[in-house]
C-alpha cells in the first residue's frame, strides 16, 4: 500500500507540480540508482539509464493506476529502460566469452567478507549478456522463459547465460580468495 | 658437527613462531566453499536487491532539461506549422488579385473608352434584337457576350431610350451626374465586373428583358504577365532596380560541439555536456543585394549572431541546494558573402544562396562547470575563447513575395544552415567547441 505522502506526491507529479515531482525522484532515485548500477559496466551509462528512466516514469506516470507498490512498479520501468540500452548497445560491441573477462579491481576480500560494493564490482564486470540474465533471474527474479521473451532470445540461452555468469562469478571470487589468504 | 647440531637444536627447539593476529580470521572466512547454484544467487540477491546508491549532482537537472526537450520540438513543429498555414492562407487569398504588370491594367484602360463602348453596345443590342425576332433559341447558343459587353448593353438600352444609340460617346445621361460620361455612367458596379458565373438580368424595360434571358458570364480566363527579359534596342533597366536592401530577424537552433582535447578532459567534457543546453539564438542582418542579371544575384552584409546556451547546476545556499540556471551567450558580428541563383516568378521567387561568412569579432558571456572547481568559471575569465573564429559556411533559401501594386512591399522568408568548423576556443584549451546553426530569418526588402 501507498502512504498518504508517496499517494500526495503521485499525484502532484501527475498535476504536472514541479515539487512533487522533485520530491518523487529525491525519494526513489537512489533505490533506482542502485537497480541500474547493477545494469550498467560504469557509472556514466548508470546515470545515463537513470535519465532516461526518470524521464520515461513521469510520461509513464498517468499509466500508474495506483496498483501496487510505485516502488515495484519504478523498479519494473528502470529495469525496462535498461534492457532496451542494453539491447541498442549490443548490436555496437558483442562480447561473450571467458576470455574477455577482466579481472575485478578493487583489494582483493575473502568470500565472508565480500560487501556490496564488492559485489556489485563482480556484477559490473561481468559480460554485458551474462550480466542482464544473472541480474534478471538471480535479483529480479524472474523465469528463464520470462527473459526469453524480454530480451528476444532462447529460453535455453537464458539458462546458458546464467549458469556462465554464476561461472565466472565463482571463479573470480575463488580468485580473491586465493590472493586473500 | 654434532656440536653445531646440539646448539641450533637447543636454540630453536622449542621457539614458538609469531602467528599473524587474522591467519585464523583468514582461515574462517576461506573455509566455506564458495556457493553455487541458488545460493550464489541468493547472496548477490540479499546484498543488492535494494541496495540504493548515491545519486550524482544534477541528476535532477539533466532530467528537467530532457523532460523539456520533446516539449520545445513540438512547440518548434506547431509554430513551423503555424508559420507554414499562414503563408499558404496569405498566398491563397492573394491569388485573386489582377497582377500588378502594366500589361494587366491596359486592357481595363480600353474597356473605359466611350467609344468603343458605344459601338460594343450598339453590335450588341442589334444582334439581340436579331435574335429575338427569329429563333428563340439562337440567342442561347451564341457566344455569351462578356460582363462588360453586357454592362454596356444596358448602355445603350439607356441610351436608346434617351438620346439614341447612334450618338457619339460623350453623351451625358440624365440619370447620370453632369459631367460623367455615358460610358462612366455605364460603367457597372465593381462586383459584377469581378463575378465569375453571375447570373445577369437587365433591369431595363427594354425588348430583351421581356425574355427569359439568364446570362452565363464565361470564366475568366486567368492571363499570365511576366516581364520578358530586356532584349536588344529596349530601355535597359536602372541600376538602382539592381540593389535592394534586406532587413531580418530570426531564430535559430545552435548545436553545440564540444570536444576533449586528451582522455584526462573527460570529466570536464561530460560535466559541461550534462550541464549546458542549447536555448533559443537568434541574428539580425542588414544586407544588400545586388542582382546581375534575373538570376544571379550577390548578397553581403553584416549579421549580428546571439548563440545562447542554458547553464544547469545545483548549488548549495543557505545550505540547501539550489537549481541554478543561466544563459550563456556567444555574440558574433560576421560578414556573409552568398552568391543566389533565383528562379524569378510573379509575386513569389526563390533565391537558393551559399557562400562563405567571415567573423569579425566573437565575445562571450556566462559560465561553465569544471568538476575539479567548486564554483561555476567564468567563460570570459577562463581566457579560453576566441575573439576571432574564423570563417564559416552559409546556406539559405530566399523565398520572397511581393504585396501591392505599384512599390510592392517584398516579404522575405529565409531558412537558414550555417557551419563553423573553427573552434571558438583557442587552440591549447582543454575541450574545443565548435557549432552548427540551423533556423529561420523573416523580413523585408526594399529597392534603392
């Protein structure tokens, strides 16, 4: 359910008031920020997708209805405006494959220790595809069958993409580990 | 030797070595194998699902400025299209007017002529009298006599009935003002000399009003006049008819070009691309152009150029922070040179023009934002910018049309390309900036 303040600040931004609006995005732009670093390899395209996010969520905002959680339905609409980033990018620079991981920067931790911004690096240097379909399905949650048809590929590759993400992702935490001790 | 073996023995035997204070904090974070499957999942879940993040500095600002954006083109489109409708309304309701030639008026100037009048009538009203006295129905498949031949039908019904119809032109009619001719007098309302397909009825008691006689008027036929060439042993024009003078104002879209000079300007280069949005610019120009023959023409003179770019930014006053926005502005006065080829017409010509536009001197006003300063830097402080930049590039479509009749009022409509490839920051600074402008000029041309 909506509280009295987020309903009152909905609906200013939907009556075109510039505060509420304001407002809107002070209150739910570092939780989107945080959706669209885990979307993006740097903090440039990161800003860049939540500009656009903002943008499409108060076109958007009429379409609302007050169903739900704003938060849940802000969410959906920022991992949308990521996907079809990632989508116009990938035609630019495919790359898939093991051999184009980089190493994570940053001191290398051991496993226990690994904090967000740890993970959220591992996330980051991950493959643009494998990145979308581990963020989609392990933090999204959605279905194998549901990121097929988001992102226009096979129910399997979206398996495939998975399983190498977490693939890599353990390797490179083994890796820290290893420096670590 | 077993001596040397005694005394490290007995030395280190029993030496306890220094154990580092986190090998056993290292030793139980290694211990758990590293998760896969759902648990990998779940841990990268857990710590990032509603994980929020700092949100840059002008985040709100550059959201405010690309909410805007589609709402300025689309108040750009309705006023292009206003514009557009406008013209075509004004050209439209214009095309009913007799063309301004004196080829047009001389035949009106004969159509006044007593004389003629008099005869015309007098033809006329013989050959209606014919043919109401011998087929009925020849008179409706003869050529339908023209709005002036009927006017002056009615003439010389007037004219019989009072003073004959053989007498000379200068006859005055009773009904008339002293003074007025008979073909003056006969002259027909303005209306009926300018309906097409008007219905006419003489309301004269006169042998043919006895009919059912209903007149079509023919079509007007729609001549063309255009002022040929001066060819051989004609007057040649004047030279002062080769000069005119143009007056305009528009706006114009400036794109800004901003470039890093090395990889290090980056950061620079991202905060002004994220801070500075262009706005309305505008120019004004006097110039003069000097026609060579109907189709070249020259044209040179000076513009007066306002680029003017939004400045963006937060900042913090009276610890709260601010959304600050300022105009920047680049002032030009520049020397356009353009060589027009025209396609001439009646009223409506166009002029398709290019040539080179030189600078005569740049000056700048407002600030930028440098991520490595606190404050917003002063363009004109920064020492970055020209004061001089160069030579550009100009292309335009001169549309013009002609209002009135004898020293025609010349409306101009000139949509605009303009291209500076210099960069108006001198060559050491850390981002070159470069534009292209792109807009519409209205105004006014006058003859010398």
């Amino acid at each position: 359910m909506l509280s009295m303040k987020e309903k009152e600040l909905i609906e200013g931004a939907l009556r075109g008031d510039e505060r509420a609006s304001r407002l809107l995005f002070e209150r739910y732009a570092p939780l989107l920020m945080g959706v669209c670093q885990r979307y993006c390899r740097t903090q440039a395209e990161a800003e860049d997708v939540l500009q656009d996010s903002f943008v499409r969520l108060f076109q958007k905002l009429p379409k609302y209805g007050f169903q739900g959680s704003f938060a849940g339905w802000a969410r959906r609409l920022t991992v949308n405006v990521a996907l079809k980033t990632y989508q116009r990018k990938r035609f630019q620079m495919e790359q898939s494959g093991l051999e184009n991981i980089t190493e994570a920067g940053g001191a290398p931790k051991a496993y226990a220790e690994l904090g967000e911004q740890e993970l959220l690096d591992l996330i980051q240097q991950l493959p643009d595809g494998y990145r979308v379909v581990f963020n989609l399905y392990a933090i999204e949650g959605y279905s194998h069958k549901e990121i097929g048809a988001m992102l226009g590929i096979q129910e399997a590759s979206s398996r495939s993409q998975l399983l190498k993400a977490r693939k890599v992702l353990q390797a490179r935490i083994v890796a820290r580990q290893k420096i670590a001790i | 030797m077993k001596h040397i073996d005694d005394l490290f023995r007995d030395g280190l035997s029993g030496r306890k070595g220094d154990v580092p204070a986190d090998l056993w904090a290292k030793i139980q974070a290694a211990r758990p194998a590293v998760p896969a499957g759902e648990a990998l999942d779940q841990k990268f879940s857990d710590a990032l699902r509603d994980r929020e993040a700092p949100v840059p500095i002008g985040m709100w600002g550059r959201i405010v400025a690309a909410r805007a954006l589609p709402r300025k083109r689309a108040l750009y489109a309705l006023a292009s299209l206003a514009l557009l409708l406008l013209m075509g309304g004004f050209l439209y309701l214009n095309q009913g007017q007799a063309p301004v030639t004196p080829a047009a008026t001389a035949p009106a100037v004969a159509q006044v002529d007593p004389a003629r009048d008099l005869q015309l009538a007098t033809t006329e009203r013989t050959s209606t009298s014919e043919a109401v006295g011998i087929d009925q129905g020849a008179l409706s498949e003869r050529p339908a006599p023209s709005a002036n031949a009927t006017a002056a039908r009615n003439t010389s019904n007037n004219l019989a009935r009072n003073a004959g119809a053989e007498s000379s032109g200068t006859q005055t009619l009773p009904g008339a003002p002293v003074g007025m001719s008979a073909s003056e007098a006969a002259t027909p309302p303005p209306t009926l000399m300018n309906e097409r397909n008007t219905a006419v009825t003489s309301p004269l008691p006169s042998i043919v009003n006895f009919l059912p006689v209903t007149t079509t008027l023919p079509k007007e036929r729609k001549q063309k006049f255009r002022l040929q060439p001066t060819k051989g042993t004609s007057f040649s024009r004047a030279p002062r008819h080769r000069s005119q003078t143009e007056m305009l104002f528009g706006g114009a879209y400036a794109n800004q070009v901003l470039t890093a000079s090395t990889p290090e300007d980056r950061a620079l280069l991202s905060a002004r691309e994220n801070s500075e949005f262009p706005e309305v610019s505008y120019q004004i120009t006097l110039r003069q152009s000097y026609r060579f023959t109907d189709r070249i023409v020259l044209r040179g003179g000076l513009t007066y150029v306002d680029v003017r770019n939004q400045l963006d930014y937060e900042e913090i006053v009276d610890n709260e922070l601010v959304f600050t926005s300022r105009n920047n502005h680049l002032r030009m006065l520049e020397v356009p040179v353009l060589a027009g080829l025209t396609i001439p017409g009646k009223r409506l010509s166009v002029s398709i023009n290019a040539g080179p536009v030189f600078n005569l001197t740049t000056a700048v006003q407002g600030s930028y934002l440098d991520p490595d300063t606190p404050e917003p830097i002063d363009l004109r402080e920064s020492g970055n910018y020209r004061t001089y930049t160069g030579v550009g590039y100009m292309t335009s479509l001169t549309t013009t049309y002609a209002i009135g009749k004898k020293e025609p009022f010349v409306l101009v409509l000139e949509p605009f390309f303009k291209h500076y490839p210099g960069s108006f920051t001198r060559p050491g600074a850390r981002i070159q900036e470069s534009y292209w402008l792109a807009g519409l000029q209205l105004g006014i041309r006058k003859g010398l």
